[in-house]
C-alpha cells in the first residue's frame, strides 16, 4: 500500500468511550468493544502516537471514560475534552484544536456510539480535507440496523471503515521491526491469546 498509516503520521481519537454511553451499545459484546479499545489506546500509548480523548456529559447518565483509559494513558485522560453537549465534536472548537495541534492529517478514529458519537466527526473531518479511518468494532449502536446505516453513511462521505486488529496490523508495518513488535504484543495481550486460548 502506497498510503500507509503509520504511527509517525497518524493520530489517534477516542470517542465518547464512556461507562453510561457502553450500556447503548447492542450490536456487538460490551467486553469486545473494552478490549478493542483498550487494544487502540494502549497502541497509541505504547508507541507515541498522539492521543485525543473525548467525552460528552459526564454529569449525565453518560458517565466518565471507562476506567481502562485513565489507567492506560493518564496524561491523555486529564487532558480530554469535556464536551457540554455538542453531538459532532468535530464543531466543538476545544476537541478540534487539540487535534489540529497533533499535526498529524490521517486520524484514527473510533467512538460510542457508531450512529452517533462517531458519524458526525469522522465526515466532518474528511469534508475538512482529513484522511479518516473509523474502527468501527472498537464502537457499536443500539441496533445492527442502526450500526450498518451508519457506517454505510460514513463509507459514502469517504470515510475508511476498518477493525482494530487491521489498523494495528497497518500501523505495525513489519511485526520484527520495533513498532511492529509493540504493536502486536498489544494485540496478541488484549485479542489474540485469547482467541488462541478459546482454541
């Protein structure tokens, strides 16, 4: 692939991962979308990429960040930004300029919830002349009819939908290398060894 992300040009965004904000998501298990997620952050973490963070409501039912974000990246959960409401935080002046002072124009992105939380930023940024890539099992919506509208809707703007263990694969670019070798022990710790161990 010529157009490669990588951990040198990408940034990567997470979304709305609240505890209140999981309860809506149906289509896929809770526990894979925790994994694939702490799969991202940790991938963001562990190899220097930069890291947005972003929650809406935390007053609300909504709640804070799930726990594991504040215990995998620390730094990136003080500094998230506290949306007031704003449903495409892509608007919200504070979550985009944290991402415009990354520097980076290919954005990973993946959010709760799939029809909500991430539809609308992820096309907001590609209308901005961004490169988006949304992982769509790393988030999730109350319906699989919902979910599928959603990212058909996404995929027509021009957004790349793609999973966590294909982006990390992607990000990674040589297993061997030393990115590589973070990459997939992030993988192999939060996807593979258990799927290894189900047999």
């Amino acid at each position: 692939m010529k157009n490669l992300f990588t951990t040198e040009n990408a940034a990567m965004l997470l979304i709305d991962h609240q505890r209140g904000t999981l309860l809506l998501a149906r289509n896929i298990p809770r526990d894979e979308i925790i994994r694939n997620t702490r799969a991202l952050a940790r991938t963001a973490a562990e190899t220097a990429m930069p890291l947005v963070l972003t929650s809406s409501q935390e007053d609300h039912f909504q709640g804070l960040l799930i726990d594991d974000l504040q215990t995998i990246a620390p730094a990136a959960y003080a500094a998230r930004v506290q949306r007031p409401g704003v449903v495409d935080c892509w608007t919200y002046a504070p979550f985009r300029d944290a991402v415009l002072a990354t520097g980076r124009r290919k954005l990973i992105m993946a959010g709760l919830t799939n029809d909500v939380c991430i539809v609308f930023p992820a096309i907001s940024a590609v209308e901005e002349g961004f490169e988006v890539q949304v992982v769509v099992d790393a988030g999730g919506s109350p319906t699989t009819q919902a979910d599928e509208t959603a990212l058909r809707r996404m995929e027509r703007a021009g957004v790349t939908l793609t999973s966590t263990n294909q982006v990390m694969a992607e990000l990674a670019t040589d297993w061997a290398g030393p990115i590589g070798s973070t990459v997939q022990r992030v993988m192999y710790e939060e996807s593979l060894k258990r799927l290894i161990e189900l047999g």
